[in-house]
C-alpha cells in the first residue's frame, strides 16, 4: 500500500499515456493524458467508467458527443462504438477490468 498523488504523477506528461495507478480485485484505475484523438473502438466485454481530473475530455458516440469537465464522471457499457478526444491537454481516470483490451476493436 502507498499513496499516490496522481497530480504529481501527470504533470509532466503532455503526450499521449496511459497507465495503470492502482489494481482493485478484477479491475484497475488507469490514468490517461490525452491531448488530441483516439481511434474509434468499442470494448465487448466490459464497461469503462471515466472520471475527469482536468481539462476538458470529449467523448463521440455513433448518434451524439458528451463533453466532460473536471468532476464529471461518464460510464461506457460494454460494446458501445467510441471515440475520445481532446482540444488539449486533459487528464482523466478510467476504471475498468484489469484484462480489457484498452485498444478496443
């Protein structure tokens, strides 16, 4: 067990990354820096649950956009077509199953 401060641990990131923070059970917190786009992917096995911590992350789906501001906390069922970008930096937290493949299909 050891604190982290996912502050510290982002600050210096400004390309794209993706890391594990924490594993809970199954699952695993992940923090992300993502300062453009994603690739458009849907996850079949599992939903992924997203929590701002700055900046502003967008999220497309087939039918719609959500933008999402610090605090705000979006969750993605499984096998929903998405895409997440950003106008610039942003940093957010994903939780979900340890064994998703974050690529997507």
């Amino acid at each position: 067990m050891h604190r982290i401060n996912l502050f510290e641990a982002t600050k210096n990131i400004h390309d794209y990354s993706n890391f594990v923070v924490s594993e809970v059970n199954d699952h695993v917190l992940r923090a992300a820096v993502i300062d453009g786009e994603f690739h458009w992917h849907k996850h079949e096995e599992c939903d992924e649950l997203f929590l701002v911590l700055e900046g502003e992350l967008i999220i497309d789906f087939e039918d719609r956009t959500e933008v999402l501001q610090p605090g705000d906390v979006y969750t993605i069922p499984r096998n929903v077509m998405h895409r997440t970008r950003s106008n610039g930096r942003t940093v957010n937290l994903c939780f979900e199953k340890a064994d998703n493949d974050i690529t997507g299909s």
